[in-house]
C-alpha cells in the first residue's frame, strides 16, 4: 500500500524473521497525533521485487498494522511520481 500520510514505512511484524532488524527509538503517531504507545519493535531494511522492479525498503516493524505500508519516505527516496 502506498501511504502519502504516513512519514515514515511500516513493516508487519509478521513477515519479519531473524535478527535483521535493530533496535529503534521511534515512535509511531496516529493521525491524530496520539503516540501508538509500544508499537514499534524495531527497523528493519528488506529487498523486495515488483515484476522487473527491484529496490529495498527500510522501515518501523509493528504488531499494528497486517500490509506493509510504503511511506512517503520510501516515496521520496525512490523519486516516485
């Protein structure tokens, strides 16, 4: 999903394995600005494919979320029009 909203990219923790991810200091806000309290469990880098398209995605794992959610960090890094 593609996430104009959201600054940062969110990964589900349930396709995250093993010990790539690292610890992370960030928090998650709603769109309210509420902090999602304990929602991030750490950051993570992935490869991923799309057809003939390859890239990474660096982003915040949480429980909170069941689709990974591209931000419009990945959207600006990856010059996205």
């Amino acid at each position: 999903m593609l996430d104009t909203g959201s600054d940062v990219t969110v990964i589900p923790a349930s396709i995250v394995e093993g010990p790539e991810m690292k610890g992370s200091s960030r928090v998650l806000t709603a769109a309210n600005g509420t902090e999602i309290a304990l929602a991030v469990l750490g950051e993570i880098t992935l490869p991923f494919v799309l057809r003939n398209y390859k890239s990474t995605m660096t982003g915040l794992v949480t429980e909170h979320v069941s689709e990974i959610m591209l931000g419009i960090d990945w959207l600006v890094e990856n010059h996205v029009k």
